[in-house]
C-alpha cells in the first residue's frame, strides 16, 4: 500500500500541468482500480501500467499510442512507458506489440513490392534476351494467274557456338587491319606517288 502512495504521488507531480477538478476526478476514478481487466474495460477512459500494476487515466482522447507523445503516462516511464494496455486490444497487446505488427506489416508488404518488381524487371530482360525463335511467316508469290499469299512457320537460327567464334575471329582481324594501316608511314606514300612512271 504504501510503494502505491509513493507512486501516486510521484505520477501526481509528473501530472502537474493537469490542475482542473475533471483531470484530478479522472486520475482518482483510474486509480482505484486494482486489476487490468477491469481498468482497460472501464467507461473512465484509463490504460493499465504492468510494471507497477496501476490504472491510469488517459487524458485528452488517449489510446494505446499515447506513449509516443506522452512520456510520464506511467508512474515509471523508464520501465513501463511502452507497455501500456489500452481497451482497443485488452491486457495481451501492449503498445510494443501494435507497434511491432505495424512495422512489419509494412516490413513484409514493402518486401513483396520491391519482390514483385524485381520479377517484373527480370520477365522483361528474359523476354529481350531469349526472345521467341519461332513465328509466323506471310510470303507472296508471283504466279501465271497473279499473286497469291503464302503463310509458314519461320524460325530464327541461332548463331550458336561456331558463330560466336567466328564473329570474334572477325573482330579481331578487322582490328589488327586497323592497326597495319594506322602503321603505315605517310611519308612513304608520298616517295612512291612521286617516282616518275618511266624510270
């Protein structure tokens, strides 16, 4: 009984902006109640602070967010501050916990937003590199009574193996030309340009 007196009072001093008469009947309403069940379910408007098992008014419409904004809700603030039972969600559920399935909602639905983009992203890079090697083919053919339409399946042949070899073998050749003529001494051509046809 007595840890309760030292703890009203404490919780009364950190409560001194609240001075009317309604404040001080709503604090005594809250504070005799004795457990958590009855606290959070109360027509008082009170939260419930486990560490020091005291019913506490909550002032100006408050609700299991009020710690965020209200440091000395409880009569330990250090301890108890974001443990607070409010009637949104009964005795089970303290501002931690909704705070903690609020952030991971959020956590898991962000998750499968970047997931799905990323999906998004790697479908159209896919649909780019290997795309389709097959379609539909409409030809028109020139015959003795006129032109005529032909359809078939058309199918585009991969460079494979031996091409890519023989695309980077002609790479090569063009840049070892490229450097032969760039080698070439300018001054050279000018003495075979200059020789006389008939020597």
């Amino acid at each position: 009984m007595e840890d309760r007196e030292i703890l009203m009072e404490r919780f009364l001093g950190s409560l001194a902006r609240n001075k009317s008469e309604d404040d001080d009947r709503h604090l005594r309403q809250c504070w005799r109640i004795q457990d958590c069940g009855h606290c959070v379910s109360s027509n008082h408007k009170c939260g419930w602070c486990p560490y020091s098992s005291t019913c506490v008014p909550l002032f100006n419409r408050g609700h299991l967010l009020s710690p965020i904004y209200d440091a000395q809700i409880c009569p330990m603030p250090w301890q108890e501050r974001w443990e607070l039972r409010t009637g949104t969600f009964g005795c089970n559920c303290s501002t931690t916990t909704f705070l903690a399935a609020i952030i991971t909602c959020i956590s898991t639905l962000t998750s499968l937003l970047i997931l799905w983009i990323i999906w998004k992203v790697l479908k159209y890079v896919f649909s780019a590199v290997f795309a389709p090697r097959g379609g539909w083919r409409i030809d028109v053919v020139d015959e003795i009574d006129g032109e005529h339409w032909r359809q078939g399946v058309w199918v585009r042949k991969g460079i494979g193996f031996t091409g890519r070899l023989k695309n980077a073998w002609r790479r090569i050749g063009m840049l070892v030309k490229t450097r032969n003529e760039d080698d070439i001494d300018p001054q050279m051509l000018v003495v075979e340009e200059s020789r006389p046809l008939l020597s």
